[in-house]
C-alpha cells in the first residue's frame, strides 16, 4: 500500500493506493484561509501539519500498518519562509494573493527575458515576486529567512526533515531556470532571494527522505517508511491521470483551474501567459493555462445564497440562459494576468432564479476554459481530448459545457476527484522501488466521455463573445469608481502599519 498526501487549499486530502492502482481510502481535513487585507490570501504551516495529522490518522489503523511509502502533492506557489531554527518566520503566502503586483513589474524591468528564462513573466501569486514584496513592507521578516520551501515540501520536512522539492514545484516560483532545471542566481537576484536558502531539487519520483521516529509514532505509520519528493499538484494530477508523455493532458477544476499538456522539450510563449514548467518526471515539460478561479465560484454561489452546491446545480439543469458572469473573484492569471480584475453579474433580471445564476456560473467556469485553450493554441499546442480531474468534474452539465465551448472532448475516469493525491500515491510507489514509471503511471479507465456538440458550441457562441466584452467593460467600470482593488490593498496596508 501506498498513501498519497495533497496539501490543497481548502482540505488535505490522502488515499491509500493498493500496488495493482486501486484506490482503497481516502480521507481529507478541512483547512481555512486567512484575507488579512483586501488582496491577501495566507494559510499557517501549523495548520496544514494539524490538518495532515488528522486526515492520515483517519484512515484505518491497518492500512497504515501496511503501508511502504508515502508521496507528496501540494498547492502551489506559496511561500514558506523559516527562520534558523526551521520555525515559520511568518504565515505562508498562497498562490491566488495579490499583493506583490508592483514587484512583478520591476522584476521584469530589472530582468526583461524573465518570461522566457522562468517560464511566464512574472506574476503576483507566484513565489518570487513575495520575497522582493516582503524586502519592501516586511523587511524585519525578510532579514529572518534562512530557509525557502513550497506547501508539500514543508509536510515532507516536517515527515522526513529535509529540504527538498522537485522541478515542477521549483518550475512555479519564478526561480528556476526552466531550460536546466537549475535555481538561477539572476532571478533570486531580482526578487531579493538568497540562492541559499532554496531546496534540493529531485525528481518527484525519488526519494527525498525517510520518515522520523517521531513523527511515524505520532501518525500510526512504520518507522523509516521512504517519502517521495512528489510534485506541485498540477504535475502530480498529471502523474494520477497518466499524462505523462507528449501530448498527454488534462483538465483540473479544483479551487483553481488548469488546462494541462505535457511535452517533451521547454516551450516557452510569455506573451501568451502561458506556463511553460519543466514537469515532475524528468525528460518532460508542460504547458498550462493557469486559472485563479477555476470551480471555486460554484462554493462561493452556494456559501453566498446558504443553499447546497447538489441543489443549485440540479436547478441549473433546467434553468434557461440567464445573466452573464464573470467569474474573478481574486483576479485572474490566464489570459488576462490581472490581480485587480473582480467579478459581477450583467443582465440581471425580475424572473432570474437561483437556479439560473448556477447556470451562469457554470457558463463562465466553461467561458474561462474556452479562453485557455485559446491561449494554448497562440503558444502552439493544440489538444483534442483531455481526461478530468477536481471536485467539479461532479457536474455533468459543466463537463458539456466545457466540451461544448472548447471543442475537446474530455473523459471522466474513475476516482477524476482524487486528482494529485493519487499521482503522489503513485510516485511513492515508484520511489518505493515497486515498479516502473511506464508501468506504475498508466492511465486509467474512463468512465463517461463528454464530446463537443456543434449545436450547442453555435449556440453559446455568442454569449461567449458578450462575456469577453464584459471583461473590459467591468475593468472601465472599477476604474471609474476611482477606488480599485489595489487602493484598497494599500489603504490596509498602511492601516495595519505596513510601509510602502
């Protein structure tokens, strides 16, 4: 047996895989997320260690008697910043926070091939522009650091004790040469990073340490177990799902969105906010469009009206086309690289129902995935099918809008809402020394394909066009108001004594 663990952001989520793939248990712990100014997202490490604790003691003490290696997957982006002696200098900042915009415009005039060296120009969620942020407002903060690590990788010290990541986590933070897969000193440079207090890079597949005495004793797990480096949780949903050689990919709806390839050698296209990341498994790269919201506004819709995500969809189902949405409730990466941009519904009416604002969310969820693959397709890459991963592959309705309105038809397979935590399962099984990559990596069975309907794709053709004219609209409208999102992170920043 094999368990995986996937440090989301709103739960930790483990599986126990048996050696043939099968999954045979799952448990997660919630976790909460902390907005202490408007733009901010941040997460506590003691909180991730108390929620992993909770969701591998779950499980039954006999498959954790059985198990030989543990894999790891992890949100990515954040910034895990400790102090000498290992403690959090401060609470982690999480990939959807926004606050380091103005440094990602002086990285990039600090360092103007910046996009094609890391991959995509900078952005304000990824790791480096943080480091030069806290330089700035924090620089107390910023004089502690003596260590660098990313979400999966502080469980994997916290379980083994060292520091270590793998290529696609270090691919993700603006550090990393992408071409040699080697920490560049011009990029930690330009973001106030001392090349020294990064990790080890290893491939996901090996091992990056043994479990502690300790901390088997606190889990109910054996002693010396091997931990696998694992991966960021798109190149380990990618390891769940078998895309791991060219031309293989996915798409996740998880908090965020991902619309995954892999391919076999680095191709970079920064003008089109593509991310272009070497991948966990060596020998491959991917491209991926990278969406802030992805699923995240269906729960939003759902906590907002008290109502129940099952009962607003089954309303959606039958609810005709209502207003339009824009679904940016914390900015958006691809294809717009706006942390400002907020979201709003247009064409609200007398007769629109709580059913028919599911049915618009579930349109602009499908809307954004129309944009990425657009995006995909101006760096040169262009798919046909896609398997699916996430929580919101629960929908029918939005698995077919998806299809409708990016041409490409997705399969669903059996276990698609495990996603990374299976593909860390499956590298700790590699790792292990139980079998081989090719083998081990498979993909799975599909249980339901969903394919484009040409009728369907006409007829939301021209919603599709009105909710990309919203964009630009909703943008003029938030600079009239004369107080947009980034005012409002200054005004806070200033309140809690944080100096510009």
């Amino acid at each position: 047996m094999y368990l995986g663990i996937d440090l989301g952001t709103s739960a930790v989520k483990v599986c126990v895989m048996a050696a043939d793939g099968h999954v045979v248990a799952t448990a997660d712990a919630p976790l909460g997320v902390a907005h202490p100014f408007e733009g901010a997202s941040e997460q506590t490490c003691d909180d991730w260690w108390t929620a992993t604790v909770a969701a591998v003691t779950a499980l039954a003490p006999e498959l954790r008697a059985s198990l030989r290696g543990i894999g790891l997957s992890g949100q990515m982006h954040g910034a895990v910043l400790l102090d000498a002696n290992h403690r959090p200098v401060r609470p982690v900042i999480l990939w959807n926070d926004a606050r380091a915009t103005a440094e990602c415009a002086a990285m990039t005039a600090d360092c103007p091939d910046i996009g094609d060296l890391s991959g995509v120009p900078p952005m304000a969620g990824l790791t480096a522009p943080k480091l030069r942020w806290l330089a700035r407002h924090a620089p107390d903060e910023h004089a502690r650091i003596a260590r660098v690590l990313l979400p999966k990788d502080y469980i994997g010290f916290r379980l083994h004790g060292g520091f270590v990541t793998d290529p696609s986590d270090a691919a993700a933070t603006s550090w990393l040469d992408q071409r040699t897969r080697t920490w560049s000193e011009r990029l930690c440079e330009v973001s106030a990073t001392d090349i020294a207090w990064l990790p080890e890079i290893r491939p996901g597949t090996e091992v990056a340490g043994t479990l502690l005495p300790t901390v088997a004793a606190e889990l109910g797990l054996p002693s010396g177990l091997p931990v696998a480096t694992g991966g960021g949780d798109a190149a380990a949903g990618a390891v769940g799902i078998g895309a791991v050689s060219a031309g293989e990919g996915f798409i996740s709806l998880g908090t965020s969105g991902q619309l995954f390839v892999t391919t076999p050698d680095y191709r970079p296209n920064p003008a089109s906010l593509i991310h272009a990341y070497a991948h966990t498994v060596p020998g491959h790269w991917f491209q991926m469009a990278a969406m802030l919201n992805g699923a995240r506004p269906m729960a939003w819709l759902a906590d907002l009206l008290r109502r129940p995500i099952p009962d607003l969809l089954a309303e959606a189902e039958t609810a005709p086309p209502g207003p339009l949405f824009l679904p940016y409730l914390t900015g958006e990466r691809t294809p717009h690289g706006d942390t400002e941009i907020r979201g709003g519904f247009a064409g609200l009416g007398e007769t629109t129902t709580q059913g028919s604002l599911m049915r618009s969310v579930l349109e602009a969820i499908a809307f954004t995935f129309a944009d990425a693959m657009t995006a995909l397709e101006a760096a040169g890459t262009r798919p046909s099918a896609l398997l699916a991963i996430g929580g919101g592959t629960r929908s029918d309705l939005l698995m077919q809008m998806i299809a409708d309105t990016t041409g490409c038809t997705l399969g669903r397979s059996t276990g698609a809402e495990i996603g990374p935590a299976l593909g860390a399962a499956r590298m700790a099984q590699v790792a292990a020394g139980d079998g081989p990559p090719d083998e081990v990596m498979r993909k799975p069975d599909v249980g339901r394909q969903f394919h484009p309907d040409p009728a369907a794709r006409d007829r939301l053709h021209p919603r599709l066009a009105a909710y990309r004219a919203l964009y630009p609209a909703l943008k003029s409208v938030q600079g009239a108001m004369g107080e947009s999102p980034g005012a409002c992170k200054e005004a806070r920043r200033s309140a809690i004594g944080l100096k510009g």
